[in-house]
C-alpha cells in the first residue's frame, strides 16, 4: 500500500507514487543512478532561477542561504549537528584534506578496488604506508599501528557493503581514525555519520543533486585536521576574509569549506528537500524492493549477481559487455569492471525492473 503524507505547505494529501511522479518524467528507462541520480523538477526550476539572478544582477544573499539550507538538511539526513559539516565540491578534495594531516609514514587501510577518489590523495603523498586489502577483510585488518581505515560504505563497482560497526569496532580497539564515503549510500542506506571520525558525500547520485556540491563531515574537535584548502569562505566572518590570511577560521566545520558551486547548492536545497518531503525510510524501502525484484529476476534467468544483500547496486558478472546494445533499447546502466551494473532509486518502477529482465532474456 502506498504510503500518504501531507505535502508541505499545501495541506493536500499525497503518496509516494504521485509526488515522485510530479517531480520525475524520465524519457528512458534509468537504471543508473550510481552514475548519477536525476534531478526532480523543483531542483530544474532551482537552477533556472539561481542562474537569473547571477543574469539579472541581483544580490547572491538567496543563493549562499541555499548553501546553508542544504547542509542543514543534509546533517539531518546523517544524524549529526550541523557544525560537524564542511560544504566544498568533490570527495576528492575532502579526502585530499585527510591525507594531507597525515603525519609523514602512517598508515593507511583501504579496500582493494575501491573508488579513487577515496583512495588517490592518500597515495600520492608518496610518505605514507598505504595498504589494500579485500573489503571482507578490513574490518580484521585494522592493527596496532593503523592511523587510518578509508572506505567506501557501498562500492562503486558492485554495490557490495562494507560492515561498518565491525570496522567502527576494529578501529576503536587499535586506536585508528575512520573515514567512510557515502557517495554511493546516502540516500537509500540508514547512516549515522557521527559514528566515524570523517565522512563524505558526493551529492550527484541518490541524494539527486547537480554535480558539483559534496559534503565532509568531521569530529567536533576537527579530528586533527588541517584547513589546507582554506579560502575566503573558510573564515568566522567570510565577507571580512577576503584578503590576506584569514584572520579566524570558522569555529565550525565550515573552516573546511571550499568556494562554493552556488548553482549546484541552489538545487541540491530544493532535492534534499524532496527526499525529506518523501521519508528516508520509504526511499530505503522502495529502492531495496526493487532491488531484491530484480536479484529474483535474474536468478530465474540463470545470472548470479555479485553477493551484495541488502544493497540498492546488484552488479551482475559477464553482462557488462551487453551495457551498449541496453543503451540503444533505452534502458541506461552501467558497464563497471566487466560487470552489468543497475541501480535503483525513488523514481524507478517494478515495470522498470521486468523491462531490463525482458532485455537481459534475449
């Protein structure tokens, strides 16, 4: 039964289904959101409006509170105070702030194959003890000695969960700092980032932003780190920090934030407000339903996909080659290491998940 709730504001009684259908009209069938998610309706209207008011030549105020709306509603989305939260573009960046407070030979845990973005600033540092090992394992992995666990909560590649309370556990024993990406999980997966000493997130994917807004969630006490990529923005009074060094840096995360994408902020406010609008629970639900629908499907089609339960990627080995011929049937996932891999999200059907399996049985 479809789940009602009172749209804000308007006092009118709707479900899931007809809000999602009001916010999404997808053209194909999309099945791709680890790539990236779609943007709802009110977020297209977000960028045509911040991008007038840049045209018109109107004061920027509305577009930096939209910065600040966002990463309200996105420390509410994982569970923790909002001045544990940095705005800046790219995890990238964020995770080239953790690498560079490293002191120089500590190590590093990380996940074989893991996203680069996770993994690339801490090897290039070049004066760090880097080490991989198989996501099954990380959680033993952790020893005396470890600085740090990086991974990512769901892989990129096949949508395979990291145990993270193991890990949280491990790394608490041995005194080693966490660092999970939740780029490919918030949005669908239950967080609580405040379990873990730093967090980040591209916003592109299940949280339904424009590329170009990423958050980094850090410890009160800001873990050690330091603001390397301070800029203007990072300073306790932003507009009084435009030249010079930066008098005082921001008594909150926000010491952490780099220049702002504020077109990408204008509409991620507007999508983070849907997905709260909608319920993280109903989301989590309609996205593993499909999931699961789609893990039966292929059993009866005689594909295993790559063990991952409870995951909104199912990654199917030897498919990946199909991803093009998919592609000109209208139906969009991905070709990852070989792989077929599909993703689902709030404004995927099961009619969306048979058409794929219809394809898949030819």
């Amino acid at each position: 039964m479809d789940v009602e709730f009172a749209r804000p504001h308007s006092g009118a009684m709707e479900t899931f289904e007809s809000l999602v259908r009001s916010e999404f009209a997808p053209k194909n069938t999309f099945l791709n959101t680890a790539s990236n998610g779609l943007l709802p309706a009110r977020t297209v209207t977000a960028l045509h409006e911040a991008a007038l008011v840049q045209a018109d030549g109107a004061p920027l105020a509305s577009l930096y509170a939209d910065v600040e709306a966002a990463r309200a509603a996105y420390a509410r989305l994982v569970g923790v105070p909002v001045e544990r939260v940095a705005a800046g573009a790219s995890v990238a960046a964020h995770t080239g702030v953790i690498a560079a407070s490293l002191p120089a030979g500590a190590e590093v845990l990380t996940t074989e194959g893991d996203f680069t973005s996770v993994l690339n600033p801490f090897h290039v540092r070049g004066d760090l003890k880097v080490r991989a090992v198989p996501l099954e394992r990380i959680a033993e992995s952790v020893r005396p000695g470890t600085a740090l666990v990086a991974v990512s909560a769901a892989q990129s590649a096949d949508g395979r969960l990291a145990d993270l309370p193991a890990l949280r556990e491990a790394a608490r024993t041995h005194g080693a700092r966490t660092y999970v990406d939740f780029s490919q999980a918030a949005g669908w997966l239950a967080l609580d980032a405040g379990a873990y000493d730093y967090s980040a997130t591209v916003c592109f994917k299940w949280l339904l932003g424009p590329h170009g807004a990423a958050f980094l969630v850090v410890p009160e006490d800001f873990g050690g780190l330091t603001p390397v990529l301070a800029g203007w923005v990072a300073g306790e009074q932003p507009w009084d920090s435009c030249y010079g060094p930066v008098a005082e840096l921001a008594r909150s995360a926000r010491r952490f934030d780099l220049t702002h994408a504020l077109f990408s902020y204008a509409g991620l406010r507007r999508s983070l407000e849907l997905l709260e609008e909608l319920g993280a629970d109903a989301v989590r639900a309609h996205d593993l339903a499909l999931a699961d629908r789609f893990r039966a499907g292929l059993a009866s089609l005689g594909h295993e996909p790559v063990p991952a339960p409870g995951s909104a990627i199912v990654s199917v080995p030897g498919l990946g080659a199909r991803q093009p011929e998919l592609s000109e049937a209208g139906i969009e996932v991905s070709n990852r290491a070989g792989h077929l891999r599909a993703s689902f999200h709030l404004y995927n059907t099961p009619a969306d998940v048979d058409r794929l399996l219809d394809a898949l049985s030819g």
